[in-house]
C-alpha cells in the first residue's frame, strides 16, 4: 500500500474502483480481490464459464457506480472515527468518560448559573445520555472485532450525536419546538417514502401518536426519544457497514 501514496487522485479513485469492482467479482468468482501468489487470478476456461464471467462483471458496472459515492462516506467516517479511536486509546474508556463528564458538567454548571432552572435541567439531562452513549461507543469499539464496532460502537456513537439534543428539547419547552418540530416533520417524511412499503407507515401510525406515545405510563416525549433511537442504530450499522467497505477496497497502512 506504500505506493497508493504516491500516486495522483486520478489514479487512486481508478484504483480504488478497479478493487470495489474486484470485490463484486469476488463474490461468485474466486481469486478477484486478491488473487493468489502462485495460482493467480482465476479466469474462465470454459465458455460457458466466461459467459457467466463477463456477464457478471457487465452487471456490477452499474452498482459499482452507485456504491462508489457510498465508500467516499466510508472513508470521511473511518477517518473521523480513527480520529476518535485514536483519543479513546490515549485517554483510555474510563477517561474518555471522564473527559465526557467534565465538559458535559462544565456546560450543565454553567447554565445552573446563567440560564433559567428549566434549560438546567435539560442541558442535565441531555449530558448524562451523551455522556453514557459515548461511554458505550468508546467501550465496544476497543472491546475489538469488526463485528461489535458495527453492531454496537457505531450505534451508540450515533445515539450519542442525536440523543442529548432531544431530551434538552424535551425537559426544556423553550426549545422545544427548534428540536421537535422538525423531528415531527422528518417523522412524517420518513413514513411517507421509506416506510410507505407495505402499509408500514398506516401500521404505525394507527400503533401510536408521536407526540402523546408515553404519556400513558408518565414518560412524555418517549416517541421521539424512541424514534432517534430509530434513527441512530441502523444509521450506525450502515455506517460501520461502509468502513468496513472501506477497509476491503482500501485498507489502512497498519492493516
């Protein structure tokens, strides 16, 4: 992999597309990614064996040019996410907690001070889910395994970014309608494209009301905190899913 830092963008981007269109070749041909030293790249000898090859191959053209922009994202969030890593293993999990808590309780102490008892208590609360999702995230991704940081690390480090905002929103009134007006609208949106498949979204909505869900058992606003919970987990996974794609087409120097 030294030489790929040598080279010109031009040819790192073909590079990066001739390995993602391998990787597709891979899947039912043998030896594509990364052929072998001594027997090399398998190619057909039959020709009904090169009329499945080349087919195959014709297929992936046009997935590999829809999940290429996909793995662009793949490699700006490997990037951030080593960034991260790289701090949680300075620091540690119990410190990056520790450093979580501090600025979190430095912002919950500075609005005890200067802003009214309700924004207080929203930014409190608001800290302890952001600083527990960002223990959880920091935790799982050095519990190692490629498996645990997409299933767990990078779902809770979503539910870290999206989370506090709206339990601040939700023990602030204040604010509320900055965070939970348009958490209603991407609600509405979300039901009528994504899971408008099937009736889903009737289903749904006959189940519950987004803004009077909990109340029932004296937790009012949990729709909208189950529904970025929603959000943030198979946002996570598909995320891990694209770093994990990453790092097949283009693995890191220590890899």
């Amino acid at each position: 992999m030294e030489r790929r830092g040598q080279t010109g963008l031009a040819e790192a981007l073909l590079l990066d597309v001739v390995r993602l269109h391998e990787t597709w070749m891979e899947v039912v041909f043998p030896r594509q990614l990364d052929p072998s030293a001594v027997l090399g790249k398998w190619k057909p000898e039959t020709a009904v064996e090169s009329v499945g090859y080349y087919l195959w191959a014709v297929l992936g053209a046009p997935l590999v040019a829809v999940t290429y922009p996909l793995l662009l994202v793949g490699f700006a969030t490997r990037y951030y996410a080593a960034k991260l890593d790289s701090a949680v293993t300075r620091f540690g999990v119990l410190g990056a907690v520790i450093v979580a808590t501090v600025v979190w309780g430095s912002l919950t102490l500075l609005a005890h001070f200067q802003l009214p008892t309700e924004v207080m208590l929203g930014i409190g609360g608001a800290s302890v889910v952001a600083v527990a999702a960002a223990g959880l995230a920091a935790g799982f991704s050095k519990a190692g395994g490629r498996f645990v940081s997409v299933a767990l690390a990078y779902p809770f480090a979503m539910t870290a970014i999206f989370l506090p905002p709206v339990v601040a929103a939700l023990l602030t009134p204040s604010i509320s309608n900055v965070i939970l007006d348009p958490s209603y609208e991407l609600a509405r949106w979300i039901l009528d494209t994504f899971l408008a498949v099937g009736g889903i979204n009737e289903t749904l909505r006959g189940a519950f009301d987004l803004e009077t869900f909990g109340q029932q058992w004296g937790v009012t606003g949990l729709g909208y905190v189950l529904m970025w919970v929603g959000i943030s987990v198979p946002l996570g996974w598909f995320l891990g899913l694209l770093v994990a794609l990453a790092n097949l087409i283009r693995p890191k120097p220590d890899a």
